[in-house]
C-alpha cells in the first residue's frame, strides 16, 4: 500500500499537544529536549502547559509544530516497518517534511522555522492584514472577485486546501468588505486568528529576508519525495529548496494540488504526523472514500499504527450518516422512480446495518467507516447533489474536515 506522511502546519497546535507521546516515547522525550536546548526555553511547557494564547502566537507555534511531528516521526522510524512513498506538508508542514526526509538537519530546521515565525509575527505587527476561510464557494468565483477594481492587489485567494474549503488573504479594510460580498454569494466565511495576509503578496519583505537565510543554508539529498505547495509536485532537488520556501510565503498554498498528485499516483494510505487531525480530515475531501487515513495525534493512534492490522478511532457516528443520507434533496430528475429506488437501496441497506449496529455510539472499526462513507457517496452521486451541498453535507460529519473550523495558514 503506498504511503504518504502529512505533516501539519500553523493552526494545528493546541495545549496539550504532543503530550501523550512524550509520556510513551523516549525517543519524543529525546526530540523535546534537544529542541528546548536549542531554543533556550521548555518546548514541552509551552506544548503541554502553556497558554492558549501564547501557544498561538506565530513565533512560539511555529517551532512547536515542528518539534511534534518530529517527535512523531522518529517514533514511527523506531517503531514501525515503514516506507513511506512520499512526504508532504502544509505551509509550515512542507519544512517538517523536508527535515524529515533528511535535507535539513532537525537543529537547523528549528533555527529555520524560529526565524520564519519571527518574521510573520513581525508582519502582524506592521500590516494591517487577515485571512479569511471561505466555503461554499466556487474558486473561479472568488478569483473573479478578487480581480475587480475595488479588491484588486488588496485581496488575493491564498490557500486551495480543499474542494469545500479556499482561504483568501489581504488587508483588513478590504478583507472584511470582501467577506460581506462573499455572504451574499450564500457561502460561508469566517477569520482565521492571524494579523497579516500570509501567503500573499503583501508578504514580499518577509519572503526577501527568508530567502537570504536559505541561500546560506546547505541543504541534504532528500530520502524521500517531498512535495511543494507552490508546484504541488515532488521537488526536483535539494537545489530548490530555497527558491521554493521563500516563495510559498507570497504564492498560494495548493494543499488540494497536492492531494490530486498523490491520489493520481496510487497512493492509499495518508498518515498525518504530528499534532491535531485536520489534514486527514481535509483530505477525505479529496481522495477516494476507500483511503485510509491515520494520525498520531494520542495514544489511540499509536494503538493502532503499533498494532499489526489495527484499526483506528475514526469518530465516525454511523446513526447521522444514515440520517443525513435520507434527510438530503433528491436531485435526481433523469432516473424514473423504480430505477431510483433500485440504485440506492443498496447502500441505504448498508447503513442501515451499520447504524443499527452502533446506534450513537461512534465505531472504532476503520473498515466499517470506509464502507460508511463510500456508501455515502455512492447516495451522493445517484441524488445527483451539487457538489457545494456534497461538500457541507461532509462538513457537518467530519471533525474540522475542510468545514470552518480548519484554521489553517
């Protein structure tokens, strides 16, 4: 089965991540420590009993992310038979990746990341900017709007993470006039708690002195294929590296790209590695349904990636499948109604097993919710649901999956 690990960016901390695993692990312990020393103060404090708001800020967050999907990743080499076929990251996440995939020495990517976290949080302080997670919305929309006078150079799209979810960025006056004309489309929007425009234009002095700091570094030969969010492709080389990173922070995170690359090369199993679930979740929006999707987030996920042929928590309660499957519209106007009837009877069938199975109560059996959700699909395509409902339909079952939850940067 062809493997990719994801390593998650800004937006995934929170209080008490990466704890349980240093309480497991003597290798997440190790991988604590050495980043502490490095840094000059606890990052395991600020992971596990820090305030939420100082967690946040971009400068302490950004290294913090780093050090637990390292942590999560040393622990897998030590502990599982693993070959993964690619590595990818989200914005932060893709130099995670990089340091794990050996380019980038785990000191130095600490070092790499401070520096970035310093510079956006100076930004915050100098540009009056914010970003904005819209759903519900057709991205050709949200360009053509952000093309008009009024929006133009001010408003940009930033982020394609997923089908159901497109970030813009810009300045505030604007972002917020842009928001308002969003609602009147009957999307969704709302503020991701960051003070500046990331991965926009408005962050060129930020890119410039960044890319200095690159071109001084010497960078590895990669082990494994590392995606870019600017190409959404493997990187040729260690030789792009420096062009690639600094040019993420002006250009558009294409999470989405990326996940249609790996989906096209076969690839079966995503794990994310490192603090939160959000990239998993993003990605059930756009892989197949049949994909297995695992994390390392606490002591559960590492039950099951530890335990040969193991299932995970997936949260999945099989009772609001089956209720949003025949609450939701017919569209269906082709098929006569004995043709209808016989095309989803099956999969109702199937949920119905499910759900009378588990009642409320969400089932840990990994196989059983692939089937769930494949079956939910499969009731999708033969209502012929628009793709916005299909999308917030998801929204509402999976934790944060590409819904406005997501704060992602």
């Amino acid at each position: 089965m062809k493997t990719v690990l994801l390593f998650p960016g800004q937006g995934s901390q929170y209080v008490g991540m990466g704890k349980e695993m240093f309480e497991r692990f003597e290798t997440a312990r190790r991988t604590f420590e050495e980043a502490s020393d490095l840094l000059g103060y606890s990052v395991s404090r600020l992971c596990f009993d820090g305030d939420h708001e100082e967690l946040t800020r971009t400068d302490n967050a950004q290294p913090c992310i780093l050090t637990v999907s390292i942590a999560a990743y040393r622990v897998m080499l030590e502990h599982l038979d693993l070959e993964p076929s690619y590595f990818a990251g989200h914005s932060l996440g893709e130099i995670s990746a990089l340091s794990a995939s050996g380019a980038i020495p785990f000191s130095e990517a600490l070092q790499l990341v401070r520096l970035r976290g310093q510079l956006m949080h100076e930004a915050q302080t100098q540009e009056a900017g914010g970003m904005l997670a819209i759903s519900g919305a057709n991205l050709s929309a949200l360009e053509e709007e952000c093309s008009l006078p009024s929006f133009r150079g001010h408003v940009v799209v930033s982020n394609l993470n997923s089908k159901g979810q497109t970030v813009v960025s810009g300045k505030k006056a604007e972002l917020e006039k842009f928001r308002e004309k969003v609602l009147t489309m009957g999307a969704r929007a709302v503020a991701i708690p960051v003070g500046a425009a990331f991965h926009s234009p408005l962050m060129k002095p930020v890119a410039e002195v960044f890319e200095n700091a690159l071109s001084r570094m010497r960078f590895q030969k990669m082990r494994y294929s590392v995606l870019s969010n600017v190409t959404a492709k493997p990187y040729a080389d260690s030789s792009s590296i420096p062009s690639l990173l600094s040019e993420q922070i002006v250009s558009v995170v294409n999470w989405q790209g990326c996940m249609k690359y790996l989906y096209g090369r076969g690839v079966e199993r995503y794990i994310e590695t490192g603090s939160g679930m959000v990239l998993g979740n993003l990605a059930r929006k756009d892989i197949s349904p049949g994909s297995l999707i695992q994390a390392t987030d606490g002591n559960k996920d590492w039950n099951t990636l530890l335990a040969s042929g193991g299932r995970i928590d997936t949260g999945i309660d099989f009772a609001a499948i089956l209720k949003m499957a025949l609450c939701s519209k017919n569209h269906n106007k082709t098929d006569s109604n004995s043709i209808y009837m016989s095309k989803i009877s099956g999969p109702l069938r199937e949920l119905e097993l499910f759900a009378s199975q588990t009642g409320q109560v969400k089932s840990t059996a990994e196989e059983e919710s692939r089937s769930a959700f494949m079956a939910l699909h499969k009731i999708m395509e033969i209502k012929q649901l628009p793709e916005v409902v299909r999308n917030r339909m998801l929204d509402d079952l999976t934790e944060g999956g590409g819904g406005l939850d997501v704060r992602y940067a």
